[in-house]
C-alpha cells in the first residue's frame, strides 16, 4: 500500500540543501513551485489566510531545520515527548491539537537535521540509569510523513541496535509495510489510534479507513512489533455508546489472534478550543458538529474539555466494554 503526495509549493528555508534529506528533498520535488523563508515558524504568506483557506494549506510543504530539541518528561507510554522530524499533518482531523496550538499553523512541516536529533536522543538513552522509552510523533504522524521522506525507516535502521532505550509513536494511517521486513530488535512501540468508521468518515479527514488500520495492525504484530491501540480522541456524540461498542466489538472480531494476545489500551478522551471552532465553522462543509456546550466546559486559554461526570461515565464504559472482549490486555490510561 502505497501514498504519495505532491505538494502544490514548497516553502523552504535557504540551509537546508546542507543537509542529506534537504539535498533529496529538493531533487525529489525539483519541479515543484518553491518560496524561500526566513523561518519555518513564522510564514507570513501562511499566517494572513483566512480559515476557510486552512484546507488548501495543508496542500504546502514546509521544509527546515529544527531548532528546539527540548525533551519533555511524559508518564504514560513514553519518559519523554521528543520534537523530532516533523510537525503538523496533511490529514483534517478536525480535532487537531496541533491547530490549536498553532491555529493555521497544523500544514507539515519537515525537518531536515534528522542526525542531530536522533543523536540527542541515543545519548539521552546511553546516559540515564533505567530504559527510557521517547515518544517521537507527538507533533505529527511519522507514518504519513515516512511515505514522503522515509524517515522512519532510516530512524528504525540507525536505532536497533544502540544500546539502551525505545521510541515509540502513534499513527492513523496504515502505511506500514516499509517497515515490516526491518531489523527493529524490539525497540519500537507503533500505536495505531482507531475510531469507529463513522467519526474516522465524517471527522478524520484524509485518514485511513478502518479496516486498513485493523488490517496494519495484524501485519505490525506478525513483524514482532510491539504495538498498542489508542482509542482516541473519543469523541461523545449523542449515540457515542453504540458507535464505541461496535468498534470494540468489530476489534475483537478482526484482529488477529496473535494481535489479541499481544496489544495494550490508551483512552483519551477529545478537547477543543474556540480556534478548532472558528476554523471548522469556515473551512468544513456539511461537517458534523463536535463541539456540544452541555457537555464541555472550558479548561482556560480558551479550550474546552467534557464534564467530570460524562468522563467518569465513560471511564466505566470502556473499563466494561474492554474487561468483556480484551480482558487480558492492559490499558495504561484513560484521561
């Protein structure tokens, strides 16, 4: 299974053919329309569009150096979020944290040190008395962005065999056979985010379909992978128990034997903010409305998060749903 994409123009920073992936980025889009940038995070012909544009920008390619390498201590799967080879997403998942973070900002950005990076983080890994596990896809999906720059294979390569630690990320796409017949040696976590098709359909835009991430699961686990299943973000519409009951349902029913045996659970439930709300009212036609002012309540700076007692209900739900099809497998959290 195979994904290309070809961007409309590529805004790039005047350094980056220094680089290895910069020389191969700049010859494998060589007939693309190109714009020089000062930087990567401040695109002034990106920041003066209107939000109804914000579909068309994901259309761009932003290519740069990285800058900020700061590690950020996480206690759920990983000991740390890493920033590393990319930021941002082509997908629409209209629930995107990166858009309210950086509001227009959510377009794919690609950064080309990607040896100064994965050397911090070996370092870091060498250093430290325990087994640190990092978590490199926090700002973007690594899959996707592996379709364009290969990127994950080169990092799963020059990581296998370092001495000590773990990298894991999650994804929505089931682009994985690139990476199914590589020497991982164990030391990467892949967690594929799964939501029932009609929330994927009518919310996660430009993601793979269901039964594809189901499908790349099944492939994952067969090529020793470990790999986990993040439902998320659950969003709770009106009929938010059946749709979450059939994808539990439909999981136990399609994955298989050896996945059951072997894949963990995160639950995270979805937060929004008044930006996703101005951006989706403008760029989204006929969408399906997922913010609900009955069940939300704002958690400041302008974000919205679902009332205490709607989470604790649906702490119990997948608790329940979870202990009758998968009652051997662990969930890490649910938040």
């Amino acid at each position: 299974m195979k994904y290309k994409f070809k961007p409309e123009t590529i805004y790039y920073e005047n350094n980056i053919e220094n680089y290895e992936l910069g020389k191969i980025l700049l010859e494998k889009y060589k007939d693309v329309p190109k714009i020089q940038i000062e930087s990567h995070n401040n695109i002034k012909q990106m920041r003066e569009k209107s939000n109804s544009e914000f579909l068309k920008m994901k259309r761009n390619l932003i290519i740069g150096v990285r800058k900020t390498h700061k590690f950020v201590e996480n206690h759920k799967v990983s000991d740390y979020l890493v920033p590393y080879t990319s930021s941002g997403c082509i997908a629409s998942c209209m629930y995107c944290y990166l858009v309210c973070n950086y509001n227009k900002c959510a377009y794919l950005r690609l950064f080309v040190n990607r040896e100064e990076m994965l050397q911090k983080i070996i370092k870091t890994a060498n250093n430290s008395d325990k087994d640190l596990t990092f978590e490199i896809g926090s700002n973007s999906d690594l899959i996707l962005e592996n379709t364009i720059t290969d990127n994950l294979v080169w990092t799963i390569e020059n990581f296998n065999n370092t001495k000590k630690g773990k990298l894991t990320f999650p994804t929505k796409f089931a682009y994985v056979d690139d990476l199914l017949n590589l020497n991982h040696n164990g030391k990467i976590i892949i967690r594929m985010s799964v939501n029932p098709e009609y929330i994927i359909n009518n919310v996660e835009f430009g993601t793979s379909k269901l039964k594809d991430r189901i499908d790349a699961i099944n492939k994952l686990v067969e090529a020793d992978y470990e790999v986990g299943i993040l439902i998320a973000p659950v969003i709770f519409l009106d009929n938010w128990q059946k749709l979450y009951n059939d994808l539990i349902s439909y999981l136990k029913e399609n994955l298989s034997e050896k996945a059951k045996k072997k894949i963990f659970f995160e639950i995270i439930f979805m937060t929004y903010s008044y930006v996703h709300n101005a951006i989706n009212k403008e760029a989204f036609s006929n969408k399906v409305e997922i913010y609900d002012k009955n069940k939300m309540t704002g958690r400041g700076k302008g974000k919205y998060m679902y009332k205490s007692d709607l989470k604790k209900e649906g702490e119990i739900f997948f608790k329940d749903k979870l202990s009758k099809y998968f009652k051997e497998n662990k969930i890490w959290y649910i938040v």
